[in-house]
C-alpha cells in the first residue's frame, strides 16, 4: 500500500503544482491579514506590477532551462525602450501620423530586442564564451548604451495615444497582464508540444547526450537567448508606455534578480532541463503579494529584497533537497 501511494505521488508530479499550492497558501494568508487584499483594485495592482518583470521571466524560464542565464534583461528592457521612443519621436516630426509612428516605435524595439538576443547568443554559441560572462558584460553595455543616449535622464514620448495605449484595459484585464498570459499560453505550447521545446529540455539536461542525440546544441541555444530578447521588448514596450517615457537611470533596475527568481520560485531549477513556465507566472505573482503585503503591513521597502532573497535562498534549498 505505501508503495503505491509513493508511485502515485510520483506519478503526480508534486514539484509541478507545488507553486500553486504556495500561492493558495500566501493568498488565503494574505487574506486573513489585511482586509484590503481581496479588493478588486489592489488584486488588478498586483497583477499589473508583477507583469513587466513576470514577461521577462517567461524568456528567463527558457534560458534557464537551456542551462544558461542572462543578466542583461533589466539593462536590455531599458536600452530597448529608450530606441523605441527615439523612433516614434523621429516618426511623429516627419509623418505627423501618431498611429504610424507609434507601430514604428513598437515595432524598432520589437526589432532590438531579437538582435540584442541574437548577440548575446552569437556570442555564447559561436564564441563559446560562458553566458554568465557574455549577458553580464551586455548588462553593462545596454545600461551604458541607454544612459548615453538619454544623457543619464528621461526620455519622453510626444504621442498622447501612446501612454493611453500602457493604461487600457481588454475585458477589465490592463493590456501589461493580458500581453503576459498570451506569452505564456503561447510559451507553453512551444516548451510542451514542439521540437524545439523537447530539445530544449535535452540540451539542459545534458549536453554531451543531446549531441550524441544529434541535436544541433548551438542552434537551440540561439534560438533560446533570441527569443528572450524579443520577450524582453515585449515588457520594456508595455512599461515605456505605461509612463509614456523612459528614465535611462532606473527603467529594468533590479529585473534580472525579479525574473530568476520568479523562475526559481516557480520549480524550474537552476541546473536546467526542465521547468514550467506557468510555474514562473505563479512564482512571479507569489513575489508580487508578498511585496504587496509588507507594504499594507508597514513593512520599510528597503527591507522587501532581504525577504526576496530569503525566499530565493529558500526555494533554492528546497529544490536542492529534492535532488
């Protein structure tokens, strides 16, 4: 009896729902603590904040389940952005068409951020240098990039639509939100149902068998730092308009821990070769509530990242234990 009791939890695969079960937990506490919580308008809050860096941690779930990392995002969100209002600024003088110039300003950081990826994994792949160097060396150069073209200050945007278009909602949920659930109904798709995905895994687990295997190792990894970078613009477009202007100096600040950790937090291990990406969604929302609460409860914001680095170190730890 206790044997099949253990193959059916096996079979169940708890590391799978254990996010979920986490954020049952923290809600219903959350719940019993603050009587604001539960409120329409702090829950769409959440989610809205827990948007940027949770769709950067959609790319970060695929990279990291490579076996690799990327340290760049925060700094490429910024860079990204900042080209992207460049542009739509350029297009608004010479067409006077607000609607043109804002698909261009999309579309340019759109463009920047599939190229940034693409470098970062030409890099990896071709100059077989290890992506903890490569995307902490582009980490320094996209901030310095993005401070320079926008003398260390804010870049503004001159379309009105633009900064409306980072407030809407669709079906009462705000456009950051509904962006992050299409990635990552779209995302999971692509990691369980294609080539791609199940080599993806292959790779992270092992290299040498994914070779031995014939898998073209290089080519999925390209692909992998490729498509985070595009995910990145994604976030960097919904959050320069949100402000409708960029600040170069605090823009991506602090999301490359956000994204780890929402990845961490979600059961996707730092060895790679397997992960969930609505695990991050869950880990990414998990980080938002309990920033949520120390602030209901009083909590100085400038203790919220040593209770995010407990729960990184913590998750860490658990994962380690299961292994």
């Amino acid at each position: 009896m206790n044997k099949n009791v253990i193959a059916f939890f096996r079979m169940f695969q708890y590391e799978k729902i254990a996010p979920f079960v986490a954020l049952l937990v923290l809600f219903v506490a959350s719940s019993v603590l603050s009587p604001y919580f539960l409120q329409a308008k702090n829950l769409l809050n959440i989610l809205r904040q827990v948007s940027y860096s949770g769709t950067i941690a959609l790319g970060m779930t695929f990279v990291i389940i490579s076996g690799g990392i990327d340290l760049s995002v925060g700094s490429l969100a910024a860079f990204n952005a900042s080209m992207g209002i460049l542009f739509l600024n350029y297009l608004m003088n010479k067409l006077g068409n607000e609607y043109l110039a804002m698909a261009g300003g999309i579309v340019t950081a759109l463009l920047l951020g599939v190229l940034s990826g693409a470098l970062n994994g030409f890099m990896i792949t071709r100059g077989k240098i290890a992506p903890f160097i490569v995307t902490l060396g582009t980490m320094a150069i996209f901030r310095s990039l993005a401070l320079f073209i926008g003398s260390a200050g804010e870049i503004r945007s001159v379309s009105v639509h633009y900064g409306n278009f980072g407030m809407e909602s669709i079906l009462f949920v705000p456009v950051p939100v509904f962006a992050m659930i299409i990635l990552t109904v779209v995302l999971t798709l692509v990691l369980n149902s294609t080539r791609y995905g199940r080599y993806l895994c292959a790779v992270g687990s092992n290299v040498r068998v994914a070779i031995f295997s014939a898998i073209n190792v290089n080519r999925i990894k390209f692909i992998t730092y490729t498509l985070c970078g595009f995910i990145v613009s994604v976030s960097a477009v919904m959050l320069s308009s949100r402000f409708n202007a960029v600040s170069t100096s605090n823009l991506g600040m602090g999301f490359e821990l956000d994204a780890i950790a929402a990845v961490i937090i979600g059961g996707t291990p730092l060895t790679g070769g397997r992960g969930t990406v609505w695990g991050t969604v869950m880990g990414a929302i998990i980080l938002g509530i309990i920033n949520n609460m120390l602030n209901m409860l009083g909590v100085s914001p400038y203790l919220q990242g040593t209770v995010k680095g407990l729960v990184i170190i913590g998750a860490v730890y658990i994962q380690s234990q299961k292994a």
